[in-house]
C-alpha cells in the first residue's frame, strides 16, 4: 500500500465528517435560506447526477429546494453511480447517454425549454459529456467538486477513491489514451453556460482539477460563459451544503444570455455581509480591498 494512502482515508474520513455537519448546517438555516434564495418561473427542469458511489437520495435535499424555488429538479433514476464497470470511464459516458439521453430529451420536450444539469464529482463529468453530445437540449451545466479527467493528472485525485474505481472498473485513469481525456470544455464549444463550483480545500478532487482554468474563462464570450465559484466546503457534503445550493440557484435564475458574474454579497446586505461565510470569490475579494 502506497504511503499516500492512509492519509488519504484520514483526508476522506474528516471531509465525510465535515459533510455531516454540513447536513445539520442546513437544516438549521433552513429558514433564513429559503427566505433569501432566489427563484425561478417553473419553466426549465433540472436533471442531477450523484458523485462516485453516491446514491440518489444524496440529491433529494437540493432537488427538493430546487423544485420548491421554481427549478422542477429530479435525480437521473439510475440509483448508485458506480461509475465504470468493466470499461473505461470514456467507455461508460458512452453508456450513460445511451440511458440519459432520452431523459433528457423527454424533459426537454415536456417543458418546452432545454435542460439545466446539475453533478457532483463524477456526476458532473457526465453533466458536460452529456451537453457535449445533447447541446440543443441542454441550457447549461454546473458542476460541484468535479474534475478535468487527464490520466496525466489522475495522481492528483484522492489515491483511497482510485484504488477503489481501479477495483470497481479495473482500469486506471493513468492507463487512458490521450484522446480518452475528458478535461473542461473549450473556450465557447459547446455554446452554453459551464459552471463549476469547487472547494480550495477540498482534498477528494483538488481545486487545480475541479477549477476550469483562467484562459478558457478569458476566452469564453456571452454565448458560453465559463465561470468558477469557489466556496470552503466539504467533497461529500457539497450537495446538502446551503451556500452552494444557494450558488447553484443563482446560476439557474441567471439569464443565459446576459451572463453576469455570481456575487454572494446579493444575499448578504447591510450588517449581514460581516458574517463569516465560506465564499472566496473575486468580487469579494475585490469590494474589501476597494473599502478598505
């Protein structure tokens, strides 16, 4: 067994810890975040994707904000994200069309607007290959703790969670071919909005592979913008923490066709912006340094 490995269960022993307590975060705030958080007009679904092992109900507590603020959501009904069995993970995005494209097709057709799709880790590498393949069906795409999959990078993923997708899919992500790699979209292909949400501390999938890197978001135009938020958070508790399930309906109430930068200080006025909250976001940064 490599050294890296038992800290590497340390690592994901605290962070399912930290997660837990992120569960009991939003239960508490529960009231003061329904009151804040934005809302949409019920016209544009929205299909989640669980992480890595993660089971559908690990979604329920966002779908359900998420439908109760006008953004009707629902889980991909394929229960447990095994992720590759048997196959390369490329392999298996093949597959995970083959099952989801329908779905996503149906809820297109039936609200009469393309779908926004939602994924966490794993499930939001699908999310982008699933736009990538379905773009006049998809509005955008957000992801949480999800990385760039790039065997040269593979390393930098928790060691404890690759030996266990080796064992599931008995393949390494290090043995994947060049044009197997599946890293973040380009600059304005495909033409919608991308976002990914990602923890600076987060010691499953690192920031450097979950952050979509600084050029293609210089590069992006309008009609695709490509935007990183990064908020201090658990990697198992991403889904029920209420300051990204207050992000990700932020980025469902913004306007695709007039992207405008996420601010958190939106819902955090007068004495409530010197709260400590998680966000570390440029504007941010850049409103202390102005009224300092």
């Amino acid at each position: 067994m490599s050294k890296s490995t038992p800290t590497d269960l340390i690592r994901l022993n605290l962070d399912v810890l930290w997660g837990g307590g992120e569960r009991l975060a939003g239960l508490l705030g529960r009231p003061l975040r329904d009151h804040v958080l934005p809302s949409g007009d019920g016209t544009m679904p929205v299909l989640t994707l669980p992480g890595f092992l993660a089971p559908e109900l690990s979604l329920n507590r966002m779908n359900r904000t998420l439908t109760a603020h006008g953004f009707p959501a629902q889980s991909w009904g394929l229960g447990v994200n095994l992720g590759p069995r048997g196959m390369s993970i490329f392999e298996h995005v093949e597959e995970v069309e083959e099952e989801l494209g329908s779905e996503i097709r149906q809820l297109a057709e039936e609200y009469e607007h393309p779908v926004a799709v939602v994924g966490q880790s794993l499930g939001g590498v699908y999310a982008r290959e699933l736009a990538e393949r379905l773009p006049d069906c998809v509005d955008r795409v957000i992801t949480f703790g999800s990385p760039a999959i790039e065997p040269d990078r593979a390393h930098e993923l928790n060691k404890l969670l690759r030996l266990v997708g080796r064992r599931v899919a008995r393949v390494r992500l290090i043995d994947l071919e060049p044009h197997q790699a599946m890293p973040h979209w380009e600059a304005n292909h495909p033409p919608m909005p991308l976002v990914s949400i990602y923890s600076p501390v987060d010691r499953v999938v690192p920031m450097d592979l979950a952050a979509i890197p600084q050029a293609i978001i210089d590069q992006s135009s309008r009609q695709a913008p490509r935007e990183n938020i990064p908020i201090v958070a658990s990697h198992t508790g991403m889904a029920v923490n209420p300051f990204i399930i207050l992000a990700v309906l932020d980025r469902l109430s913004q306007d695709a066709d007039n992207w405008v930068e996420f601010d958190p200080h939106d819902y955090f006025h007068g004495p409530m912006r010197l709260w400590p909250t998680p966000f570390r976001h440029p504007l941010m940064h850049r409103q202390a340094r102005e009224a300092g």
